[in-house]
C-alpha cells in the first residue's frame, strides 16, 4: 500500500472580507508502483476525503471541508498532492446544522412571518349596547343590525389582520401536486417545523396564496427553489353567513304568507317557489330581514340562524412537510 507523509511545505491560507476562508497542505504519496496514477494516488484511504473538515497537524477549521486534490508526479515513485478546504461559497448557504454544503437540497429553508392587513365584511358581533325595545341584548353574538332588528345596509366591514408565512426552500424536482394547492385551504390538522417554526394549524384555518418556484442551477445541480406563502386565519376560512332576504320559500309545506299552507297543487310548473315577503300594508318589503333556516321570517325571540359556506377548495397540507 502506498504510504503518505504530511510534508511541512506549500500550506497556505486565507480569509476573505466575506467570511470566506480557505486552506492548502500538501502530502507526500509514495506509490506502490510506477504505473500508479493521478486516481489511484488521490483513493489513497490516507489523504483526506471530500466533505471532512481541515485539520492539519494542529491547526483545523470546522467550518472548512475539502473541495480539492491535485497530485502532481514528483518523480519515481514520489507524488505529492495538493488539498484544498473552504467554506461555503459566498451565497452558497449553509446545511441545518449550520455547516457547509454540498448540495441544494441541504440548504436550510428560509422562513418569513409577516402580517397581512385585509377588509373583511362583518358578518357575526359582539352588541354592546342595551337598546330600548331590542331584541337583542348587550353580549349577544349577531350580525350587526338596527334597533328594529333589521340587517344596516352597507353592513359592516373591519380591518383584519392574518399572519402571513413565507417559506422558500430548495427541491430537485417542480412537486407535481402544486397545482392542486394553489388557493386551497388545509382539509387537516399540520403543523410547520421549518427553520425550528412549531406552528400548528387546526383544519381550514391556512390558505394558500402563492404556490411556484424557478429553475436554478448549483453545486453542478439542477434544483427548484420553491415559494409557499400562507395565510393563516385563525377564525377559519369559511364564511358564515346571517340567514336573511326579501323573499321567503313558497313550496309546499311553506307559509303562503298570509295564515295558510302552501300545497303541492298550489305550485304551477315553472313557477318560482319563492314569495315576496310583505310588510303590515301587504307591500313586498325592499330591506332584507332574518329568516329561521327554514327559508321563512323568523321570531322576533329566536336566535339568529347562520348557514356557513365553503368558498375555497381543500388539500391535505401535511402532505407538503413544511
């Protein structure tokens, strides 16, 4: 077996305003043989491997590991061979354990929290205000409405505020169900570790707004560097909405308004199954008022009935691993 020597000659260093620093030594390598060659002098399990950190004679460098060796033919049987540590090229990145790297992929994700600011209509309040006659009392949950019980038109709108993640992380391949998550909220329960984030997410409460990425080259690598951008909103995506209208259902088995049932011979074929609802005078009324769930008024001493929508699709997002 070949043998090798450190040799005390040759070793150069250096350390760059970025950060950057690099290291040279160079080894002595007696062959086996003649014929021994460039590959079979830098195999030698003696030198150092690539991906090891320097270490030479006392001096080393954890954060330096070998990108090079070149053997040059002393003569004979004798080479010598030149070694080369660095640390990460500049905007190379670094792994999660904070060293150098060696492939896009073990890149440490960059994660970003901001806030998001959006006008929302104000569908369900807090009343904070006993009124004279109302039906409703201070701390009851409803839609903001008049005195009457009558739903303000314009209604309501607030300021909202989500908080918005940004995570950007590097693949090797364009994840082929991306599509399926754009504008999507989460079907299930996940939670994001990334960059050591432990965010957990109950069901339809995070919505995708950005999902893509751009083609890159590294390391002699080709890789995707991909962008996720969630909004998280922790009352949930979906909308509840005050049952309410100007028109109430007319089908059989409704009111007809006016102290009767409707029958199935009272409805004609083609004919709306919806009622104008009238006012004291037997006007058709202009101003939506609440109904019971059941497509009629409702009592002045009933609750308020909300029916909840669904507006955007669903993904699994665990399926991400964020």
């Amino acid at each position: 077996m070949a043998t090798v020597t450190l040799l005390f000659k040759g070793q150069t260093g250096s350390h760059s305003a970025d950060s950057k620093r690099e290291y040279t030594a160079v080894y002595m390598v007696k062959a086996d043989a003649k014929t021994d060659g460039p590959q079979e002098i830098i195999s030698n399990a003696s030198l150092p491997a690539f991906g090891s950190t320097y270490s030479f004679s006392g001096d080393s460098d954890s954060q330096a590991t070998l990108k090079s060796l070149a053997p040059r033919r002393k003569g004979g049987l004798l080479w010598e061979v030149s070694a080369k540590w660095s640390t990460s090229e500049p905007g190379a990145g670094t792994g999660e354990n904070g060293g150098t790297i060696s492939s896009p992929s073990e890149e440490r994700p960059e994660v970003r929290i901001t806030s998001q600011q959006v006008n929302e209509p104000v569908e369900k309040a807090t009343l904070k205000t006993d009124l004279i006659r109302a039906i409703y009392f201070e701390d009851d949950e409803i839609m903001p409405c008049n005195s009457a019980g009558v739903p303000f038109i314009p209604g309501l709108e607030r300021l909202g505020a989500h908080q918005l993640i940004r995570i950007t992380r590097n693949e090797t391949n364009y994840p082929a169900l991306a599509l399926g998550y754009q504008d999507a909220i989460n079907s299930d329960d996940f939670t994001i570790t990334s960059r050591g984030l432990n965010m957990s997410i109950d069901e339809r409460q995070a919505r995708m707004m950005n999902i893509g990425g751009s083609a890159k080259r590294k390391f002699d690598e080709d890789y995707w560097e991909m962008t996720y951008e969630i909004l998280v909103n922790f009352d949930g995506w979906n909308q509840q909405v005050a049952d309410r209208g100007v028109h109430a259902c007319a089908g059989p088995g409704c009111s007809d308004g006016h102290g009767g049932i409707v029958s199935i011979g009272d409805v004609q074929d083609g004919q709306p199954r919806v009622r104008a609802i009238l006012d004291a005078e037997g006007m058709p009324i202009s101003t939506p008022v609440f109904l019971n769930g059941k497509g009629e008024p409702k009592e002045p001493e009933d609750d308020i009935f909300w029916i909840e929508y669904q507006v955007y699709g669903e993904a699994e997002f665990s399926e991400l691993g964020l």
